[in-house]
C-alpha cells in the first residue's frame, strides 16, 4: 500500500514540475511588423504545391520572433493550409503558426 502511494505521489509530482517551455506561450508587447524587404516569390514547382506565406517563428536561442520567407511545399492529400496570425491577449501578441487543417468532404443541404 505504501508503495502505491510513493509511486502515485512520484508520478504527481514529476507532472506537476515537468520542464514546461516547450508548451509555454511566448508573449510579446507589441506585434512585431514583417520586414519591409520586398522579395519575389520563387516560381511555383508544380500544381501539386502551395504557397506557404512568409510568417514568424520564434527562436528559443534569440529569444525573439525571426521572419521566414514565402515557400512552395507540396500538398497535404485532404486538407488545406491555414495562415498563421497574430493572436491578441491581456499581455501581449502571441504568434499562432500556419497549419494543415483538414477538409470537411461531407455535404449538407443547410449552412453551418
């Protein structure tokens, strides 16, 4: 019984004082403004890729959010691309990054 406790109470604790920076929430003041560099867009591969707009990434060595250039990657079969963006909170701006969202196939004969 002792031992089931020590090992129920070890558990607890090492989730309550688990490294948490990988899910923390990197907070700025303000938002910060993509660079003004006008770059062209590198010519699409094929008709199989997407463009991936130039978006913010945030450099846990830095310690500030980098501006990544636009990309063509290929399709994701059965989903579609999100753009990132600027999520406001009480403290401060909180990127949100791009991601693959999947498709909704199935059809309905009323709005949603």
């Amino acid at each position: 019984m002792k031992r089931k406790l020590l090992i129920l109470i070890a558990a607890i604790a090492m989730i309550a004082f688990r490294n948490t920076e990988a899910n923390a929430q990197v907070v700025v003041p303000e938002k910060p403004v993509p660079p003004n560099v006008q770059m062209q867009t590198p010519p699409k591969p094929s008709s199989a890729h997407v463009l991936i707009p130039g978006h913010w990434v945030w450099s846990r060595k830095q310690k500030v959010y980098l501006w990544v250039v636009s990309t063509w990657i290929p399709e994701k079969e059965g989903h579609k691309w999100v753009s990132g963006y600027w999520k406001e909170l009480p403290k401060g701006w909180k990127w949100v990054p791009g991601h693959w969202e999947k498709i909704d196939k199935r059809r309905y004969f009323f709005k949603l």
